[in-house]
C-alpha cells in the first residue's frame, strides 16, 4: 500500500507541504520576470498538485531500489534518470497549460514567460522529484525499523510462549504419570531399575529447568535433554524403542534453540513408537550441510499409517516450526514429510557457534 | 460374602509391559479372579475377548492398532471393563460406555479395591448391563476418521476416506470399501451420525453414500432416482434424498 496515497489524512499533509514549497519557489522565479504573484499562484497552483501526484511514484521506484545493498551509482543513476525525465514531462506539461492559459486576455504574455524561465523550471521539477525521493525513503527506513521492532516483540511473546508451553510439554503430565506408573510397577519386582528410572526422570526435569530463559544452547546441551528423556522412554517402552544417533562431533557447539529438537523426538515416541505393537526406530542425524553454511538436523521415525488418530498430534511441531520462522525467518528451513511408514522432519539452521568463555 | 461358583476370568489389555505388570501383581492376591490372557495391543484385545468370553476386561485407552474405544466398539461391552490410563480427559466417554471404573495411572492397591468390588456388583448382575454400545460416544462436532470391523477374531479398519457406502442389511450393514463389503452389527443411522454430513449423506433409507464417489445422478422411474457412483455401482435415491443430494451437489456448484 502506498504510504501517502492510501491514507488522506497524509495525503493531506503531503500535498499542503508540497504546494507551500513550490508555490513559494514559483513566486521567487517569476516575481523578477515581473508577474503579479496572483497570476504566478494561479498559473502553478494546478501545476504544483499535478507533480505533487507524479511524484508520488518515486515511492515505487524507491521500493525496488533499497538503499542497503545497492552501490551509490546504482542507487543515483535511476532516480536522476527518473527525475530527469519526469521533469521533462512536467515541463512540458507547463507549457501546454501556458498555451491554453494564453488565451485568456490576462495570461496573454505567458507561454513566452514559460518559455524563458524553461531550463530553472527543469532543474526545480529535478529537485523535487530528488526531494520526494529522499522524502520515501525516510518513510521506507521508518517503515523497516517499525517492523523490526514488531518482529523483534513478536519474537519475544513467541519465545516466552514457547518457555510456558516447553514448561508444561517438558513436564508433559501424560508422560510424568505413565512413567511413575512404570515406577511403581518396578517398585515390587525390579527396585533397582526403578531406582534408575528415577533418576532419569530427575535428569530429565532438572535440565528442562531454567532452559525457557535461555534464548539459545549448544546442541550438545539439547542432545544431553533427549538422552535423558529417551533414558525414561526406554525402561517404559524396553525394546519396543530403538535409538540410532549420527551426530557429526563439529556441531556440537552450534547454537540452537532450547527444546527445539526434544518436541520432535517426544513426537516419535507418543506418535511413532506408541503405535507399534513390535516397536519401531528413531534416528537423529545432526551435521554440516554440503556448504558448511548451516547445521542440519533430522529426526526421523517409524510410524504405523492406521494407527488410531491422537489428539493434538500436530502441535509439538507446529510449535518448532514457528519458533523457527520467528526466530531465523528466511535463514532457516524446517520441513515435515511422511513417506509411507516413515516420519521424517528436517531443520537447517544457521551456524552460530558456542561463544568462548572469557 | 457369597463367593461366586467358578472364577471371575479377566484379560488384561495394554501396550506397556510394566502397566499389565501393575494389574497383574494387584490382582495376584485375588484368588477368585483369574488372568486368561494379557495383550499388547487393540487386535490381540479383540481376538482374546471374542474367544475367551471374559468377565473381565482391563483396559489402556491408548495403544497401537486400535485404541480402548474401538476394541469396545467391536467387542461389545457385556462384561465388566475397568479403563486404566493416563488421560483423564476420556472418563465422560467412558461412562457412556458403561465403564465400570475408570483408573488414572498411577493407581494404588486402594483404589484398585475399590474398582474391583464394583467390577464383582456388575458381574454378579447388580448393576444393570448394557445392551448395545452408543455411537454417539463422540464429542460433539468431531467424526470418526475410521471405521473399525471385526469378522471373527480378525479387525478391519477402512478409512472414512476409503468408504464407498453404507448399505442397510437387516441388524447389519455392509461397508462397501475398494470393491469389498465388511458387514457390520449397527444401524445406518448410527453409523450416518458417527460420520461428517458434509462427506456422507443419506440418500435412501437402506442407503448412505460417500458424496465423493457420487459421478451423476439419473431419473428412474416416476418419483426415485439412481446415483452412479465412480466405479458404476448404481444406487437408488429416495425422493427425500434426491433433494438432500441435489441441495448439496448445487452448493458445491
């Protein structure tokens, strides 16, 4: 939408500073060739808000010639071309409302007054188009800067979003009941590893704490979360679970997002593993892509096509998914297929290395 | 207490070993009652149940194959079922299948007593049993994905997707999915309400079509129509269900 046509009120305010400026040009130009300033006003009045509305598409051109990124020839070369022939026009516009104007018995002397003060005109109708140039620019950097802040806010809710609801999915009550059921079915029969179940199960919540307030940590923090989420998983499912972990020892220290890979092997088990009656795998693959320009994770699962339909399968991934886009936007992808029996989610992130310690 | 004259015959259903272990181990101090059979998953519930015939059933709600809801669907509910899970968000559901308890895990010995003297009332015929499982045990605005079929002891899933049409036939009804009929013990009606309306419609009243398949609807006879469906099949159209398919097929446009 454009800034100034879209909104009266601006357009209002635009057009008043435009008239002002020209108006008071024009009457300079032609108090010297001896023209009443009434006849000046009346002459570039229309003239005035004709170019104040040409001008108005520079904001298109500015749009397609952002400042950041385009050399300095590259950014004057078209607007002065552009200005140069906008003005052209204009003028020449001029001189044709000069023509008709003369027909009235007091504009008799006006297309030859045009005509004399031509190349001033040229070079005034040049600056101004350069000023409404300059002019959208202004309202383009504003623009950006608005919209940084509101993507940088909006980041911000989502992050605290995400730390409420990793709080709540980390200690998803499902997975704590069915876990202590699986404790004190171990209780009796097998005390020993229902100690270690235990103590997995401490592991696990104690280093979900505290990870909402952290905007990032190395992916070996997020892969030390899922062994001791697995470690749970494991005594409750036995062999019905099988793990396999391909994890290139470089991007260990990548930065990542909290939690951003645990929903996704929550997902395999509730959603992949539960449904198999003889179990299933889960493999986690993190390394280098080919350019070395981003981390690649997947995480992929078995998974029964028939399987009874759960509620809220879905969200634990949209949720990555928007996490994601809020906080990489364009550098990052993350995609989600399913191919026949297999489940399989991939992520490529920018590489961000572990800060080293002061 | 008058002890009943021959054992209560339970089967354990969950996918989790260590679950079963918990019932197993609370149950090994009851004399009376005895395990005929433990299983992993929906299938083995329905085979177990269909050929043994227990008093008693104890069952997860989540598991692979089908879940608690479906076996029950399948089996009937003329024994006394006890729901074991995590998820408290289907006890509503499970009281309109006449659940008998309906255990949170983790449970204790307490109250494991206390559902299994309620499951001894229903099976010494104090509570009322139920005849026929409701179709309507679905939240209101949500429709089946599935159907599930049992011939046997063997399970049949068709996708809603897959369902050409429903057939009334006496107490059943046949499912007719990828040139195949799965008969099934209910009612059209009931089956017509377990499904989306804006994917099936009744357009006869032995007859319930997928509006997908629908080709081209022609005139036969004097007041009745006949819809052909994709692959030929023709079905007959009552007058009130040619103005339902018309209302629909002109929405569609």
């Amino acid at each position: 939408m454009h800034p100034i046509l879209g909104y009266p009120r601006r357009l209002a305010i635009y057009l008043f500073a435009w008239l002002t400026l020209s108006e008071l040009l024009f009457y300079l130009i032609t108090y010297h060739s001896g023209v009443g300033w009434l006849d000046a006003g009346i002459f570039f009045f229309p003239l005035s808000i004709f170019y104040g509305f040409v001008c108005l598409s520079a904001w298109y051109s500015c749009r397609g010639i952002p400042i950041e990124g385009t050399s300095f020839a590259g950014l004057i070369g078209p607007h002065l071309l552009a200005a140069i022939l906008v003005s052209f026009f204009w003028v020449a516009t001029a001189k044709a409302f000069a023509r008709v104007l003369g027909h009235f018995e007091r504009f008799r002397g006006a297309p030859e007054r045009v005509a004399n003060i031509t190349q001033l005109l040229l070079i005034i109708g040049i600056l101004l188009y350069l000023l409404a140039v300059a002019l959208f620019y202004v309202i383009l950097a504003q623009e950006e800067s608005r919209e940084a802040e509101q993507r940088a806010m909006h980041a911000g809710i989502l992050a605290r979003d995400a730390e409420l609801r990793a709080l709540k999915a980390q200690v998803n009550p499902h997975f704590l009941f069915n876990s202590l059921h699986s404790i004190s079915a171990l209780t009796s029969t097998d005390p020993k590893r229902a100690r270690e179940m235990c103590i997995a199960l401490a592991d696990f919540l104690r280093s979900t704490l505290g990870l909402g307030e952290k905007e990032l940590i190395p992916l070996e923090e997020e892969l030390s979360l899922i062994h001791s989420f697995l470690a749970v998983e494991k005594i409750r499912f036995g062999a019905r679970l099988q793990m396999e972990e391909q994890v290139d020892k470089d991007v260990l220290d990548c930065m990542v997002p909290p939690l951003i890979l645990q929903p996704l092997v929550e997902n395999a088990v509730s959603h992949g593993i539960a449904n198999l009656t003889e179990g299933g795998w889960i493999r986690l693959h993190a390394g280098y892509d080919d350019q070395r320009s981003s981390v690649s994770i997947q995480v992929e699962n078995s998974f029964d096509p028939e399987a009874p339909a759960r509620r809220k399968s879905g969200v634990g991934l949209a949720n990555v998914r928007r996490r994601i886009d809020t906080r990489y936007g364009n550098n990052a992808s993350f995609s989600v297929e399913k191919n026949g029996e297999r489940f399989h989610v991939g992520m490529l992130l920018p590489v961000e290395k572990k800060p080293v310690p002061a | 207490m008058s002890m009943p004259e021959s054992k209560i015959r339970a089967v354990i259903v969950d996918d989790e070993e260590l679950a079963r272990q918990v019932v197993r181990e609370l149950l090994s101090t009851h004399s009376e009652i005895e395990i005929v059979a433990e299983c992993g998953n929906g299938f083995e519930a329905v085979k177990a149940v269909t050929e043994l015939k227990p008093d008693l059933l104890f069952l997860d709600i989540q598991m692979p194959k089908l879940d608690g809801f479906e076996v029950l669907e399948l089996i009937g509910t003329n024994m006394a079922i006890v729901f074991a899970t995590a998820y408290d968000q289907h006890a509503l559901r499970a009281f309109e299948v006449h659940a008998v308890d309906y255990l949170l895990k983790p449970f204790g010995a307490d109250r494991f007593e206390q559902s299994l003297a309620r499951a001894k009332q229903r099976i010494g015929g104090k509570l009322p049993e139920p005849s026929e499982l409701k179709a309507s045990t679905r939240a209101a605005g949500e429709y089946a994905e599935r159907i599930v079929v049992r011939d046997g002891t063997r399970v049949h899933i068709i996708p809603v997707t897959k369902l050409d049409y429903a057939e009334a036939q006496d107490d059943y009804v046949a499912l007719a999915s990828e040139g195949k009929k799965h008969l099934k013990q209910q009612t059209i009606s009931g089956v017509e309400s377990s499904l989306d309306p804006a994917r099936f419609l009744r357009i006869h009243r032995s007859y319930l079509v997928n509006l997908e398949r629908v080709a081209k609807i022609e005139p036969y006879g004097k007041d009745t129509h006949l819809a052909i469906l994709n692959d030929g099949t023709r079905l007959p159209v009552s007058r009130s269900g040619y103005g339902r398919l018309r209302a629909v097929l002109d929405q569609k446009g």
